[in-house]
C-alpha cells in the first residue's frame, strides 16, 4: 500500500499540550517512514512519536498481504525481547515492595541449577550471569515450533556450564528472563501473564498488549514475513509460548511510547529504581561493562550509544517480527518502531534515531 496514513492521538490530555510537532516536521517523518519501508520491502511498518502526553503514531503498509489488511494504529506485532523490559519492571517492583533484592542469589528458587549460588538477580536482570544461550543448544534451536514449558528451557540449559564466572563479564542469554518470570510467579504467588497485566499493562493504559500464543486468535494481529530470494513469503512458524516472560509480548508501536512512562520517577518506579534500571552494566570489580561506547545493556535494556551518551531502550526481535524503542529522559521523548518483517533490525532501529534526532534539534 502506498502512502502513509497518519493518526493524532490525545494520550492524557490535548494536542496541543506541549507539542512541538508542526507540519513540516510531520511532513519529514512520514517520508522517512517510507523510505524506510520501501527501502528494506517491510511490508508493515508502525511508528510512534511520545513528546510528553502527546503520542503520534504514523502507519505504512500492510499488517497482512494476502488480506490487503493494512497497518493502522492498533496492529500487533510480536515484539520479542522488549518482553525483557516489562519483566524487569516487574522484578523491581517487587524490590521495592521488599520480596526481593537484586543481590540476592537465585538459589533460593532454583537450588539445583549450576553455581545458583553464585548467580545474583541482578546478574539475570544485566546478562552477567554467565548463562549459556538457549539459542545456541541445538536441541532447542532445531525445535523451535515446539512449545517448551519454562521448566523444561530450564533443565537444558543446565546441562552446560556457565561461560564464564557470574559478574565478570556480560552475554546475552534469554534464559535469565524466563527465570525472572518464575521469580515473579513464586514470589506473588501469580501467573506471570496476569501480574504484569495487573501492575504494568494496566496502569500504564497498555490496551493492545499482552503475553501471546500463536494458537490465540487476537484481533488486529499483523502476520510476520521474510524476504527470500528477493521474493516476500510467511515466516517460519516458531513458538510464541517458549519465550515466556523473555519474549512472548505482543503489542503495538502506540503501547511502546506508553511503556517509556515507566521511566516516569513514582508512577511505577522509585527514581533509584529507574537509575539502575537505565545505567551502565557495571561488573562485580566495579569496571563498567563494556569499556567502550558502543552499546552496554542497563536492566531490562539494550542501551545504544547515540547523541553522546548511552540511551534507554530495547530492541526485539522474533520469527517475521522486530521492533524497538528509544527514551531520552532529558525531553521525555519516545519513538517505538514495530515491523512484519525478518531481518529488519538495523532499518528500524536506525529510522527510530532519524525521527529522534529530528525530534530532539526541532
């Protein structure tokens, strides 16, 4: 589909309080969206704009080709990890209720996986657990349209030993956040699903998001693609029900920009909780991981190095689906990028910092 069809949205109020979005600019990012779209063959492409409680949300292309659905603002995409960042939330909510700190180890619900006693929370939270990845065990990596059970992702995984030494170095591993996920259930005594709904999703008024399953009809749900040869066809079916609370989210581009709310100090977060959440991974001898500035990763973030400085956000990515987000604390400023598309990563995440930049200088 060609063009871009734009929506104005009134999120807690007017307009016309506080933004700074005049036509022109209005004008820039929509041939940025497209460009970007048309560039990499997306065939969906969802953007949102928050400048303080004001949300703009500009959409291109189709949310499924064989039904010329098109993308309008309450499509779903699959967003992968950013899942990662609302379980993090939930875990630091529940340091500050006093059910857990971030420097206690693990092994209290997980006593028989490798060196549990080693492992700290906050080692799950920053990937310097030392984990092995679960994307790297062939077991799991040639079976991923089986929906494995967290206990089972768990029992795998624990038949390798840690990479290196918890706290001294830093490597992703999806397998910390599905054992936050069981934190949280253990710890509220709650499915996973419906805490998050109930102290996350909810307040932030994250209507269109929720822990998804391929197996469950949701309306307005976009279908994921993959170039081959040039040619767009389906993605490869995997499982949206392994992931769990490491990547199972569904949501829209528009719930993104609401999710940065979350760095808002007292509404859902202590300002100490956000400051942790949104620094630097810093290493059990007290050196800052990495020692370069490239991207370093805060709890429940990937934190890119742009604009000189390393900025909150988080990047997704599953079978036919990647999206991201970015926050600039200093504007309260917010883009969140969702596409239908394999390998469309570094398109989007690159569009994301344009229309930020755009924003920022404006």
């Amino acid at each position: 589909m060609k063009g871009i069809s734009l929506l104005l949205l009134l999120f807690l109020g007017s307009f016309l309080l506080g933004t700074t979005i005049d036509d022109a600019l209005l004008e820039s990012i929509e041939a940025l969206v497209a460009e970007t779209a048309e560039s990499k063959s997306i065939p969906g492409l969802s953007l949102s704009v928050r400048v303080g409680d004001v949300i703009t949300v500009f959409d291109y292309g189709y949310a499924n080709l064989e039904h010329q659905i098109p993308v309008t603002k309450d499509s779903i995409f699959e967003i992968g990890s950013i899942s990662k960042t609302i379980t993090a939330v939930g875990i630091l909510q529940l340091r500050e209720r006093g059910l857990i700190d971030l420097d206690d180890t693990i092994e209290p619900f997980f006593p028989d996986f490798p060196r549990a006693g080693e492992i700290t929370v906050r080692d799950l939270l920053q990937h310097s657990s030392g984990i092995h990845e679960l994307t790297d065990i062939e077991e799991f990596s040639n079976n991923m349209r089986r929906d494995w059970s967290p206990q089972e992702l768990i029992e795998i995984t624990s038949e390798f030993e840690l990479d290196f030494a918890p706290g001294t170095s830093a490597q992703y591993s999806n397998i910390n956040f599905i054992l936050l996920g069981l934190i949280i259930e253990e710890l509220t005594g709650i499915p996973y699903d419906e805490y998050i709904a109930d102290n996350i999703l909810g307040p932030l008024v994250m209507g269109n998001s929720m822990l998804g399953s391929r197996k469950t009809l949701v309306y307005g749900r976009a279908s994921g693609y993959r170039l081959s040869e040039g040619v767009l066809e389906n993605a490869e079916y995997e499982s949206l029900v392994s992931p769990f609370a490491s990547g199972a989210m569904i949501s829209t581009s528009e719930d993104l920009v609401k999710l940065t709310r979350v760095f808002t100090p007292d509404l859902l977060l202590s300002k100490q909780s956000i400051d942790e959440m949104i620094s630097q991974t810093v290493l059990r001898n007290g050196e800052l991981w990495p020692n370069d500035k490239s991207m370093t990763y805060g709890l429940g973030l990937d934190m890119l190095y742009f604009f000189d400085r390393f900025v909150p956000g988080k990047t997704g990515g599953i079978s036919g689906f990647n999206s991201y987000f970015l926050y600039l604390p200093d504007r309260d400023l917010a883009v969140a990028v969702t596409a239908n598309l394999d390998d469309s990563l570094r398109e989007i995440v690159l569009l994301a910092m344009e229309v930020a930049d755009l924003l920022r200088s404006n």
